[in-house]
C-alpha cells in the first residue's frame, strides 16, 4: 500500500531542492504535485483540498531554519499533518465494561468473519476471555467458517444453526457469554449492501437490543473512495465507534485511509495486513504517515519482535554469541521467529530508507525456504558444530537439501561472517570502534 503515492510525493519534495527558502511560488507547485498525488491515491477531493491548504498555511508561516532545508521542514509538516488527516493518535477499543460487548458491521465481501478471529485472537493474546456469536444467518457456511476461525486461535464460539433470528441468536450469545464467564463477546454480523434498507434495519435492531461498548464497522481498502461513501451511510445508521480496514496487503492507493477520518469523524482501530490470524496491528496515525513519506516504522518493527522474541532466551543467545557458540540451531530458530513477524518485504519496509530501496525488489515469501532446506539436510553434529562441515559433508548437504554446492559453500560463509560481527556486537567497546569504522568501510 501507498508506493505509488510515496513515489509521487518523493517527486513533489524535488521541486524544493536546491530552494534556499519556501516561497508562495515554489510552495504552490511542490503542493499542486501533493494535491495531485493524492487524489490519484483515491483520497477524497475534499480532504485532498482542505489538507493542502493547511500544509500551505503552515510551509508559509515557518522560518526555515539554517541546518534545514525547505524540502525537509515541509516533510516535516506534511508528516504532522498526515498523522492528523489519519486522527492524531491510535484509538484503543473500550474494555472496561464486563462483558464488553463488540458488535462487527460491514459490507458483504470485507472480510468480517476473517477479521472477527483475528481479534479474538488479539484479545486473548491481551489476557482476555473471548467468545464469538456466530449472527450470520444468510450466507452459506458463515457459521462453520467462524468455527474454523475459533478453533485456530482457541476461543469458544456460540451458534444456533436452527434460527434464522439474528437478533434472538445476538441476545442468546451473550447470556452465554455471561453464563461462561466470558468478558469479551464479539458479534459476528452479515454482509449486507447500503441500499437493503431491510437489512440495515435488521442490524439497527441488533444493535437496539444488545447495546454494544463497540461497533466496528469492517471495511476493505481496497475499494478506495467506495469504502468512504459506504461507511458514512453505515455510520449513519449506527453511529459506530470504530473503523477497520482490512486487506492493506493487498494493490490498494490508500485513499480509504486517508480519507475516512475526516469523512465520518471515526478513528480507524484496526488494520488487516494479511490472511493470516495475527495479521492485524492497532492503527497508529504517527507511524503510518511515517512510513507513507518513506521514514519508515521502526517501534512497530520492534513491537513486532517483542511478540516474538522471548527475553529469557535473547539472554542466553548473547552468552552463546559471545563464546561464540552461536550455531545452525540458533540460526534456524532466530529465521522461524523473523517468519512469524510477517512478510519480508512489509518488514523492510519498515526500516527508514530501506522501503525505497525495496520497491521494485520481489521478495518471496519463501526467501528461507533454500536456507531451511540446506539447515534441515545436516546432521545433528553438523548444526552445533558449524566448524566441522567440510568439502565431502557439504557435497552430501547440498543433495539431501536439492540445492547446488556453491549454494552450501555461500551460506556457509555467510553464516561464519554473520557470527564474527555478532561477536563483535556483543563487545561494546569493540561494537563503538566497529562503528567508527563503517564509515569507512562504505566508501
């Protein structure tokens, strides 16, 4: 999501290079291109203007400062102001009530049910008790994909396959709720267009009779403005407290994003970055305006590898790197843990400067697959004693495994490079002088 648009904003911000000041002549082509850009992202034409004008207003009024140039402070600007285009700050959901009761709303196709796991499985990550209603009573197989879903993450779900009672089967699912000590019950709903005003009259109703802490209403990027529109009839209706923008994975311009806060006043909550059941993070304005001008995202990087990582044994790794005992064990455990954070290209992507570079680069899901299989193909011996893997042990490695000796030979390499400087690392006074030197070592 949003490369089109950060390539386009890369070029506005050239018109400003080389510009000793920001003037109303250099500042009003740089955010023609900015207008410009964000309207080919799908961005409300409105909010494309009113943003624009603000950003101006701004540029304008701000003395550039000698160890900054004008091209820098307007991406400072421009990041202050996409972060409040975006709604200033992330949006926790209201659990303080028990039960807490979170009613799910959407179009048909947005991917509800998906994102109903998801965030049961999200919540009981956070220590609570989940249970799912399944209150999709017209689409085929609803209630056994939801099932499916639950088993997954390992939470309880309420159905009754003999009604066809959304309302009764939303009531029945939180006395069971209650009965069970659940202090999360998640509402499952139907898809259902804006313009079935039986339908929407139907979830009204289910809404008036179970008195929801949270209405989330589930909406997929990838249909730009369309999702706007929608969601202001939908909020219209329900007076939602939340948005939730699912598949950003996917070839999306991103103007959803930008646009449904300013349309509807109602923060974005959550977003969806893939199929699987942990694909969703809590949407935050700040990180995401960041990675939108290229900055990068480094704290959800590190959020994502606390998840991951266990303190207890990054504890005992360092011991074994600074022996150097650090071997394939490790090495394939630390890739397992990587796979787990998400998709490569999305991760690079969070590293400032290096998402630009990623940009035409196709990184495959399965970048390791090569390296496991070369891992897998060893012995025992071999995987904790890296040393004694020699020409005839890497010939018979690289057979088991399918891949070419030089394959093995390089990964090999690599791997012994990768534990010198780790060595290194876990020095401090060595790491201070190893990085005193990378400057060097890069020209």
């Amino acid at each position: 999501m949003f490369e089109n648009l950060q390539d386009k904003l890369d070029r506005a911000f050239k018109v400003l290079k080389g510009q000793g000041t920001i003037t109303e002549i250099n500042v009003a082509e740089t955010l023609k291109e900015i207008r410009k850009a964000l309207l080919d992202a799908d961005v409300n034409y409105k909010t494309a203007k009113t943003f624009t004008d603000e950003v101006k207003a701004k540029a304008l009024g701000s003395n550039v400062l000698t160890s900054v140039s004008p091209g820098q402070l307007l991406t400072k600007i421009m990041n202050d102001e996409l972060t409040a285009l975006m709604g200033g700050e992330a949006s926790e959901l209201d659990l303080k009530s028990n039960p807490t009761i979170i009613l799910i709303a959407g179009l048909n196709g947005a991917g509800k049910t998906t994102f109903t796991g998801k965030l049961a499985n999200y919540l009981k990550s956070k220590g609570k008790k989940p249970l799912l209603v399944a209150g999709d009573v017209y689409r085929p197989a609803a209630v056994e994909q939801l099932k499916v879903l639950a088993e997954q993450v390992g939470v309880p779900v309420y159905a009754n396959t003999e009604s066809k009672d959304p309302v009764g089967i939303a009531q029945e699912g939180i006395a069971e709720g209650k009965k069970n000590n659940n202090n999360v019950i998640i509402i499952d709903t139907a898809g259902r267009l804006s313009i079935d005003e039986s339908l929407m009259a139907e979830i009204s109703e289910v809404k008036a009779k179970t008195n929801p802490h949270e209405i989330l209403f589930v909406v997929d990027a990838m249909t730009g403005q369309d999702a706007v529109n929608t969601a202001k009839v939908f909020n219209d209706r329900l007076d939602f407290t939340g948005v939730v923008l699912t598949k950003l994975d996917g070839d999306t311009r991103g103007g959803a994003a930008l646009s449904i806060k300013s349309v509807v006043n109602k923060p974005i909550k959550f977003i969806g970055t893939g199929e699987k059941m942990d694909a969703l993070d809590v949407f935050y304005p700040d990180r995401m305006a960041s990675r939108i001008l290229g900055m990068g995202d480094v704290v959800s990087l590190v959020e994502r590898a606390q998840q991951q990582f266990d303190e207890k044994e990054a504890a005992e790794l360092q011991k074994k790197i600074r022996k150097n005992k650090f071997d394939f064990n490790d090495f394939y455990n630390q890739i397992q843990q990587i796979k787990k954070m998400g998709n490569m290209k999305d991760l690079m992507g969070m590293i400032p400067g290096v998402g630009k570079m990623m940009k035409n680069v196709d990184i495959d899901d399965d970048a390791f697959k090569n390296i496991e299989a070369i891992i897998n193909s060893m012995t025992p011996f071999e995987k904790a004693n890296p040393d004694s893997i020699q020409q005839s042990r890497r010939l018979r490695i690289a057979k088991g495994s399918g891949t070419k000796l030089e394959e093995v030979s390089k990964l090999i390499k690599q791997f012994e490079d990768m534990r010198k400087v780790m060595k290194q690392f876990s020095n401090p006074a060595a790491a201070a002088q190893l990085m005193k030197n990378m400057p060097k070592m890069g020209r």
